[in-house]
C-alpha cells in the first residue's frame, strides 16, 4: 500500500530554451550615383537589429533588418564616405509548446565580415551573423515534505531557492529631437550612430516596477559634403518607463535586462539645411524577473516503526540568486596604429563585445573582450581606420563555495576615450558596466514515493518495554531509533537529551 506525500510547489524560473540562427550576408553593394568613387575601403559593418519577436504555440519568430555600411575613402577628396544597404532577415526557433509565462531575450552577434573593392563603384561583401535567442519561462517544481501515516517517521531539512515571482516583458518607445546646437558645423549626414541603453535605477511596488534609465546616442556626421569634414556628438536621454509585472513587490530582488530592438536617428537638415536637429525614434526592450528568497522542506529518509518500508529517491535541484551585481570598471589599453604616424582621431566606438566566467584559484572571474575602433588621420592628414581587441577582466566577491555558481551576463560598452602618446600609439581608456546575475545550484537525493506490505512486520523484542544501547560518540539519534524501531523523540524523552548526536560514548535507554 502507498502512503499519501503532502507536495509543496516552488515557481522558478528557468531557461526553458537556448539556441541560435547564423545569418549568412551575401551582397554585391554598387555605390549609388550621389556618391563618390571607392579608392580604399577603411570599413564595413553589420548591424543587425530586431524588428518584432513573438512566441506562439511551439514557435519564436522573430523578425529584423541587417544595416551593412560600407566605409570608404574618396579617391578625389580623401575623405571619409559611407554608402549603406538594409536587408530583411528571420528566423524561427521551435520551443517546447505550452510553457508558463514565456518571455525571449535576444541578441545578435556579428560573426565575420569580409569585403573588397571589385571597381571604383561596386564591393564585394560576404560574412554572417548569429542570432542568439533564450526562451525563460515558468516552471513549477514538485517537492514532497512529509508523508502521512502514524508510523512514520521521518527526517528533514530546508532546502533554500529563489521563488519566482513573476516575469514581465514590455517593448517601449523613446522619441526625442535633439539639437547639437549652434557651436558645432551644421550636420549635412551621418556617417555612424549607435544607441545603448542602461538602467539608472529603479523601484518596485505592487504588480509594477518604475524604470529610470538613461539612452546614449554616438553620432559621426559630415559637416561639408564637398570637403569630407566630420564631427561627433553624444545625446544623453534620459527615460522613465513603467513596466507590468504580476506578482513583483518591494520585497522582490528583480532583475532588468535592457535590449535596443532598433533605432532611427536621421538629421532635420537634409529638409531645412540651417537645422540642428536629429531625430532619434528607438524601440526598446525591458524584460523582468522578479525572485525572493524562500526555502522548502524536503524529505531525505524515512522509516516506519511497524512495517518495512519501500521508498523511491530523486534527485531535486535548487537555484539559489546570490546576487545582481552591476559594476562600472574602466580598461586602459596602449595600441599601436601603424608605421603611417597618427596627427588626429576623429571617431572612437567600441565593437564585438564578448564575455565569459569561470572558476580560477577558488574564486570566480569574469573575463571578455571588446574591440575598439577608430577613425583616424595619418601624419598625411589621410584618413584610416584601425581596430585592436582590448581584454577586460573582473572578479565579484563571492562568499562560499563558488564550484556551482553559474552567472548571467551583460556588458554594455560606453564611449571609449584616447590620448595619442606618441608618433603612432594610442592610449584607449574603455568604461564598461558589467551586469551579472550571479545564482548558486544544488542537488540533492529527496524521497518521491513511499509503501509497505501489510505481510512485511518489522521485527521487534515485545518482551522488554526498554533495551539498553551503548552509544559512541557522534552517532546520530536517527540511525539508533531507525534499527530498533521506535522514534527519536522517544529516545530524546525517555534519556533526558536534546541534541541530534551522541556528544560522549554512554549508555541510552531504547523505549520498546
């Protein structure tokens, strides 16, 4: 016969799916009429952006555009020119069908780009993307805490996670008309723009949490078509966004992730050439997940006093959140820009961020790399483009043992500055704010079923009423009640003792 378990159901939130889509890039780009002959190509980008992403039934369809721009110098005006070429993409993950309360965070990551001038007035670009698509989603763990039935005796402990409280996902718009003002050459056309998003602060209250955050809009952009000149501008845009999400308090430890769907930053003077203005319209993604810290019972063994009991184990796991951590950490880095000499930057950004953590000498580290690139003129006042990686590396403080600690990461790159040291070096200073979500798993074995047979008697002595048991020190009160059948409050009662161990070798009365 089976005994009845009383179950316990834990919300947590979990990766329901990981995968990724690579995205080939095939183009033979042929420069528009407006645009000047190709003498050297200094650089080509892609920039990937998501247009909408949707989960339906077993489905992650998600939908986005590939901005390639190809950067090079005027064969007359040895200048700097752009010429650029926006191409659709999708594509479609299949996830399991029926998850709770799914949300996707997606990011695209640039795999390779190679490209070379076929004529003055046609490129040749080959490379890919990746598209990297993680599903979370609601999943309720079943624990048993204690199993009914007078005989039984049981043991156990609490077992400490991170309860879900709720996720939330909402996709948001940020429009602004932004001046650069009269002290700078009036802007002709963009050459670059690029557009970050980071969270400043934010509080939670019932089913709501208040988002302030900050945009940054980078932008390179030609002051005289004629000559080439150029210049650059930072917007710093504040926004306040409230985001839904059921369940979240001010009790909630919530953790944000802030995604740039995509953005459109276009000049008013190419309407009214005496304007200032840029227009920035960008779509941005906030996803939630709200955790508090609770703990369940767990039963790890049980015996009954009258019959032998079968039981059946499994193996549960438990995520605990250690901790969000966000860190502003600056990397300085001295690169080498040729044998041409460097006289002036004109552009500095960052690209190709990557990161990773691991365990080293008992400590966890998080390490990544980020290339900076730069736009430059040589001692000939001729333009040139350069990029060199710049490593990074951090360690939080984590208290305990960190050989099951598993980290989520985000590391968002802000303008890097310089200083040219010398005929051809350059001193790169990069802030970097390092996002981490930092969780701690366990294991144990847990009992997930329990019966007897009514033929299956435990034996005991019915002719004393107490045994006598010599102890040694550090047995465990359990291990002695268990093989003569009885329990250990008995044991604890009938001995005068409150302790789970035996603390010296002595004598105990068993009661029968």
């Amino acid at each position: 016969m089976e005994y009845q378990l009383k179950k316990e159901i834990c919300p947590v939130c979990e990766a329901a799916f990981e995968g990724s889509s690579e995205q080939p890039v095939d183009l033979d780009l042929s420069l528009p009429d407006y645009c000047p002959d190709i003498e050297r190509i200094l650089k080509c980008r892609i920039c990937p952006s998501v247009i909408s992403k949707s989960i339906a039934g077993d489905r992650l369809e998600i939908e986005g555009t590939a901005l390639i721009t190809l950067y090079y110098l005027d064969s007359k005006k040895q200048a700097i020119r752009s010429c650029e070429h926006s191409s659709p993409f999708s594509c479609s993950f299949k996830i399991k069908p029926d998850l709770i309360d799914p949300i996707s965070v997606v990011k695209l990551r640039t795999d390779y780009l190679n490209c070379r001038a076929v004529s003055p007035r046609r490129a040749d670009i080959h490379g890919a993307f990746t598209v990297n698509a993680v599903v979370y989603a609601r999943t309720d763990r079943e624990y048993f805490s204690s199993i009914d039935g007078n005989d039984i005796q049981q043991r156990t402990h609490t077992e400490g996670y991170s309860r879900l409280c709720g996720t939330g996902q909402q996709i948001f718009s940020v429009a602004e008309t932004l001046d650069i003002g009269q002290g700078k050459g009036l802007p002709e056309s963009i050459l670059r723009s690029e557009l970050s998003v980071r969270k400043e602060s934010c509080k939670a209250l019932s089913d709501k949490l208040m988002l302030n955050g900050e945009a940054v809009l980078r932008l390179l952009y030609v002051t005289d078509i004629e000559t080439g000149a150029v210049d650059t501008m930072t917007f710093n845009i504040p926004f306040t966004q409230v985001i839904d999400v059921q369940g979240i308090s001010g009790e909630s430890v919530n953790e944000i992730m802030l995604e740039v769907m995509s953005f459109d930053a276009s000049l008013k003077s190419e309407y009214d050439e005496s304007s200032t203005l840029v227009t920035l319209d960008a779509r941005i993604c906030a996803t939630v997940i709200g955790v508090e810290d609770s703990g369940v019972e767990i039963i790890d063994d049980a015996y009954s006093t009258d019959y032998e009991l079968e039981t059946t184990d499994k193996q549960c796991r438990f995520t605990r959140l250690l901790s969000l951590d966000e860190k502003d950490i600056t990397v300085k880095s001295e690169v080498s820009t040729g044998d041409n000499g460097i006289t002036q930057i004109i552009d500095v950004w960052c690209d190709s961020v990557s990161s990773m953590s691991s365990v080293e000498n008992e400590g966890l580290i998080i390490k990544g790399k980020l290339v900076c690139c730069i736009f430059a003129l040589d001692k000939e006042g001729v333009p040139f483009y350069v990029e060199r990686p710049v490593e990074f590396s951090y360690k939080p403080e984590i208290n305990g043992d960190v050989s099951n600690i598993n980290v989520r990461l985000n590391v968002e790159p802000m303008a890097p500055g310089f200083r040219i040291t010398g005929d051809n070096t350059v001193e790169l200073k990069a802030d970097i704010r390092l996002c981490s979500a930092i969780f701690e798993n366990t294991s144990c074995k847990a009992i997930s079923g329990a019966q007897y047979s009514e033929d299956k008697m435990r034996s005991k002595d019915k002719n004393a009423a107490l045994t006598l048991y010599y102890a040694d020190e550090g047995e465990k009160l359990w291990s002695i009640a268990r093989q003569y059948c009885t329990s250990v409050e008995a044991v604890k009662l009938e001995n005068d003792i409150t302790d789970e161990v035996i603390q010296a070798r002595d004598m105990i009365l068993i009661p029968m």
